[in-house]
C-alpha cells in the first residue's frame, strides 16, 4: 500500500497496482476490523492519525494476531503542492 498525492494504491503481489473505491485501506489480518472501523469514522471531525489509531485499536481488540506497540508515520506536507 502506497499513499501519494492524496491517494492510495494497493501494490498486489503479482504487482497489479489497484486504487480503492473508499480514500482509505487497509492489509492484514486485522484489516475487516479496521475497515469497519474506518468505514464508520469517514466524514467525521477526527484526524487521520486519531482513524487510523483507531482502526488499529479495533483490529488488536478483535484479532489475536495483532498487537501494539503501534508506530504511525505522517511525512510533512511539501510545501510545493499546497
């Protein structure tokens, strides 16, 4: 998974590059927790990182093979494109 220029693309393993219908996704075990989870937080005040804890959360509370720590990396905006 890719995110660039605002939107997402999934590199699968016979590297067929997709675009998800949603502007999120999600890979793993845990993903159907963290897609419901993302799914009933679109369009709400909440920041990206906060959905995406949040969908981790859920993912480690449903999914005995997903845990914490978790790291969320957010690179800063080039100043260029705004």
């Amino acid at each position: 998974m890719v995110g660039y220029n605002g939107a997402i693309y999934v590199i699968e393993g016979d590297f067929n590059v997709g675009v998800p219908r949603d502007n999120y996704y999600a890979i793993g075990g845990g993903s159907p927790f963290a897609f419901g989870s993302l799914h009933s937080t679109r369009g709400s005040s909440l920041t990206p990182v906060q959905r995406v804890t949040m969908a981790l959360e859920a993912a480690a509370a449903y999914k005995a093979g997903v845990r914490g720590p978790f790291t969320i990396l957010q690179l800063p905006e080039d100043e260029t494109t705004q």
